[in-house]
C-alpha cells in the first residue's frame, strides 16, 4: 500500500510523564517510529551519595508516587544485602503484604483509569460517570481499600514511613490485622465484578514473540520481593548480575535509557511474570486467567492488563493468606526496630555492595548501592522497568504499524496510544516521556 | 484587593440549618496547592461544622463526608481559572476540571458527581487562584493572604454558631 502517514502524538496522555509517539511513513515505507521520552533526568543516584544506608529508602521512594513501596522495599534489600543483614521472617512476610498492596492499587488504578476508557470508546475517565456508574464506584472503593490498608501498615498510604533497613518501626496489632483482613475479605465481589467486567471487553489483536523476564525461584511462590533473574530465552542469573541483563544503551531521541539482554529487546511486567510463574499463581487467580482467555506463552502486549488483573487477583489472595498466618501466629512487637539512623548501631555496619531487586507494577526494578564502612552510600544505580520497556515498545510499534496501515490516521494513532499505555509506562520515573508524531505516511 | 471575599462566598461560609462539611484538597509540596490543608489545618470541628483535609486524595474521604448527612458541602481548592493570584471565586459545576494534575489521581469532577449523589447536600466549590504550584512548601503572600481571610470567616461565623 502506498500511502503516506504521519503521527505526531505530543505528549501522549493517560501514562505517567511526557513521551512522545513520532511515525512516518512514506509511500507505504516506514521510514520513521519511535518513543521519545522528553523528560529531564532526576539525578536520584546522585543525591544518594554521601546519605545514610538507613535513610536510602526514604529518599527513593520519591522516585515514584505509585511505586513508592517497590522503591522502598528494593532500597531496603540493596541495603541489607550490602551491610549482609537477612531479616526475619515475619519482616519478610510484612513486606510481601506491603507489596501486595502497591501491585493492586497500581493496577486497579491503571485498569479502570487508563486503559478501560479506551476499551469503552470513551476519551477519559469522567465521562464513565454517566455511562458506567457501578463501575466508577467499584474503582474508588478498590483503591480506597488498598490506600488504606497501605496506610495501616507503613504509617500512610503513598512514601512509607514505618518501612525501614532491619524491619519496621511499627508493627501492627491484633486490632490492625482484623481491620485489614476485613477491608481485603470484604473486596473479593468488587475483584470478582472486575473480572467479569474484563472478560467483556476486547483487546486489540497483536502478536510479537519477545524475551519476557522477570524474578523467578525454585520454590513454589509466585515471586514478587524475592528471586533470580530470569527469562523465557533461558536466562538464569543471580541479582546480583542484574547488568549483564540490562546492557543499557543510550538512543539520541530518549532521556531514559534503553535495554536489551538476549535479543534485540526485552519485557518486564505482568505479563513477563505471569509468562514465566504461571503454574505458582493462586487458584483464583488462575481461573481468573482461564476466564480472560491468557495463558504463557502471550504474545500480545495489550494482553499486559489483563495479566495485571490476573495478578490482582494473586494478590488481593495472598494478602489475606498472610494476614491469616499473621492472625494465627501472632505479631512479635518485639521486633520493632527503632526509628533513626541505626545512631545505637544496633544493626552492624561494614562497608559492602549490595543489590535490591524486587517486582514492581510495571515489572523488575533493580537498586545497586556501594557503601562505606560508616554505612554512607558512595555509589548508587536505580533500573527502573519503564527503561527497560522502551525498547520493547519501540520494537512493538515497528510492527504494529505496518499491520495496519490500512486504518484512517486517527485509528492508527489511537492505536500506538493503547499499545504504549498497554505497558502502563512511568516515563517520570524512567526519566520521563510520551507524545505521537505522525510524519507523512 | 483582589482576595476579598464576595457576598455568595461570605454566605457559603455562614452556618447553615444543617452540618457543614468543608473538604479542603491540595499538595503541601506543591506551594500553592497547599492551600486547602492550609486552611483546614487552622479549623476545628464544631457542633455546625466538619473540617475534613482530604489533601491529595479526596476520592478517599467520599464516604467519611457523606457519612456526616451534611447540609452544605464545601470543596476549597487551588483553582487556576486565570484571576489574579489569591482571588477567590465560586467554581461552578460546568468548570469543575476533568482532567487531573497527575495520571493516577481522580478527577475532582468525579468527586463532585459522587458527592451529589450520595447526599442530599448542596454541594459547593470555592476556588483560589495560585501564583504558583511548582515544588514547594510555602505559600505566596497573596494566598496565604486570601487564605486567612477565609480562616478568619469562617472562625467567627462557626464560633459564634
């Protein structure tokens, strides 16, 4: 076909930060298709040097207002993992619970806010309002619960305050897992009508094979906070050699960097997680996959939000069977660290590197910290999952358009946006981006 | 001056027959967005009046302000409807943004459309226009100005009540 389109998305909305969609085609050639990301840095690494090992945690999660938690808890592992420090099991099992909380809020969040008006032919959200009532009350109450069951445990429900290297400051009572447990128990028809609702609605068809990574481990959880690198290529690689995974380079059209590990790209996220631990998922939320028709090996990207409701499932599941354990075993209120800067040295310190890698909403995020002997951070690396996306991305749009070149412009433009916000990028966080350039078709 | 008080909001922020609930939304970290906190952060509940700081999350506190039966609903947020800074204005239904400042929050029109519903209330929106909303935590002078004036209204209409 011999026709001439030009895109020129600028900046794309309903995804985190500014980017860019640029596409040109001519003649029926495609001459041009990228993601740029025209965020500035933030120099996040660079503001770590000289703090303490134990307020790291406090700064990085300001990288991200929805991965305040992943940032955190990957913070708090590079740490341990430096100073050699392995924290107990309830510890562990808080902070699963922590995690559990952020991976629903931010789905739910990305699901109905920035995904289902497109799937429901509308611009935004607000006019679901007026056309879909129940559905707009059902996302206010998911995400009011998970904020406030975020809150109960870390202090509030955005920048944790409680989570700290060694363990937690607070620890919940008895009284704080009822609550919990009620609020979470108290949700499964609103997850339950989530589903049903999914089931309804039609992704856009598209298949592209790619390298799916994420955490993975011998034992039979379906691993968030804990693993090694793996990959659907075979990669098997300890966290600790995370950059034999990213191999970032720099392209001229992005501030955030771009990664490839096997091949010429790679994905990380929902469904790179549920393409590698499918089999470790919980009963519920494999029978959620049944009903949404997604199993691994999927190949289409859109599919990524059906994964994340997959996993919202997981862990709305798992949130109540820790809470339970929790329940059954007790708190120990003894393990509470005090809050500071370890200033008893209660914790040894020693000079070390460490890596944290933890699963976020929108796939593997990487923290590597060197520190001194007094505990001072001397140098600092953060891999977002958003940079490690780009290049997939941009992998993607290359042969999307092609496919569908024979749909008006607008058709073709709104279908770049939904594969971009397929990945529910957070270009801030990457360095920030999204905008769709059409340049001649 | 640009930040006195109208008549229709003077009355607002009268007692009413029935509870008033005023919400007051914004970022502190957002100069001055923090205007809402501000402002409730120097009121007191009394036996007409619920002071709610629902901060940057508003769609949290839907139900805790309808659970209250108020008679009047307030909403007081930074409102950038090209007034000069610290003006005070009455938003009204139509000119409730859509869109949100950030992609993850909800748009306030939302709120205000849920608010109605699940009250009986009247349901107001007092705007103030900021000078600024880049990062930060203080207040320029012309809304922290307008602000006190609203403090200062509403201290002495609900104090007296």
């Amino acid at each position: 076909m011999s026709r001439n389109v030009k895109v020129n998305v600028e900046y794309l909305t309903r995804v985190e930060g500014h980017g860019n969609i640029v596409v040109n085609v001519k003649d029926g050639k495609l001459e041009e298709c990228r993601l740029d990301i025209v965020e500035a840095p933030r120099f996040f690494e660079g503001m770590l040097r000289g703090r303490s090992i134990f307020e790291a945690q406090h700064i990085t999660s300001r990288i991200c207002g929805i991965c305040a938690c992943g940032h955190t808890l990957a913070s708090i592992q590079a740490g341990e993992d430096a100073l050699g420090l392995r924290p107990s099991e309830q510890t562990i099992k808080l902070r699963k619970l922590l995690l559990h909380q952020e991976m629903l809020d931010s789905h739910i969040l990305h699901i109905y806010l920035l995904v289902a008006p497109d799937l429901l032919g509308v611009k935004s959200f607000v006019p679901l309002i007026d056309t879909h009532h129940k559905v707009v009350r059902r996302a206010l109450r998911m995400k009011k619960t998970f904020n406030d069951v975020c809150d109960i445990l870390v202090g509030r429900h955005v920048h944790p305050i409680s989570a700290i290297v060694g363990g937690f400051t607070k620890l919940p009572k008895e009284k704080d897992l009822d609550a919990m447990l009620d609020m979470l128990k108290g949700l499964r028809p609103d997850m339950e009508a989530t589903m049903e609702l999914l089931s309804t609605l039609k992704f856009p068809g598209f298949e592209r094979e790619t390298e799916y990574v994420a955490l993975v481990n011998d034992a039979d959880e379906y691993p968030l906070l804990e693993g090694d690198i793996g990959s659907t290529d075979g990669l098997r690689i300890s966290k600790k050699d995370y950059l034999k995974l990213t191999n970032e380079f720099v392209v001229p059209h992005s501030s955030a960097k771009h990664a490839k590990a096997s091949r010429e790209s790679y994905m990380v996220g929902a469904l790179a997680r549920l393409n590698l631990n499918y089999k470790k998922l919980h009963p519920r939320a494999k029978k959620a996959a049944e009903l949404l028709k997604i199993k691994p090996i999927t190949t289409n990207p859109f599919l990524n939000t059906a994964a994340q409701a997959v996993e919202c499932v997981h862990c709305l599941e798992e949130s109540i069977s820790i809470l339970e354990d929790l329940k059954e075993k007790g708190v120990n209120q003894d393990e509470a660290i005090v809050v500071g800067l370890n200033e008893k040295g209660t914790i040894p310190v020693k000079a070390g590197n460490g890596v944290g890698a933890v699963e976020v909403p929108r796939g593997i995020l990487f923290h590597n910290y060197e520190i001194d002997k007094d505990g001072k951070i001397v140098n600092a690396d953060c891999v977002i999952p958003t940079g490690q996306n780009l290049n997939n991305i941009e992998h993607d749009m290359r042969k999307l358009v092609p496919e569908i070149l024979d749909k008006k412009d607008e058709e073709i433009t709104l279908a770049m946006e939904m594969l971009v916000r397929a990945y529910d990028p957070c270009i801030s966080c990457s360095a920030h981006f999204l905008d769709v350039k059409f340049v001649n078709r | 001056m640009s930040n006195l008080l109208t008549a229709e909001i003077d009355d607002l922020l009268k007692p009413a027959a029935a509870l008033t609930v005023i919400i007051c939304v914004g970022n502190t970290l957002r100069s001055d967005d923090g205007v809402g906190p501000y402002i409730a952060s120097y009121l007191s509940n009394s036996k007409l009046l619920a002071v709610i700081d629902a901060g940057y999350n508003p769609e949290n506190f839907i139900g805790e302000a309808a659970g209250l039966k108020p008679g009047r609903i307030v909403i007081i947020d930074a409102a950038d409807f090209g007034g000069k800074a610290g003006e005070v204005k009455v938003i009204n239904e139509g000119d409730i943004p859509g869109a949100s400042l950030s992609t993850h929050a909800i748009p306030l029109k939302v709120i205000y459309h849920i608010l109605k519903e699940d009250t009986a209330s009247e349901i107001k929106f007092i705007g103030i226009q900021p000078k600024e909303v880049r990062h930060g935590e203080c207040l320029s002078p012309e809304v922290r100005a307008a602000a006190d004036k609203i403090i200062t209204k509403i201290k002495k209409e609900f104090t007296d009540a």
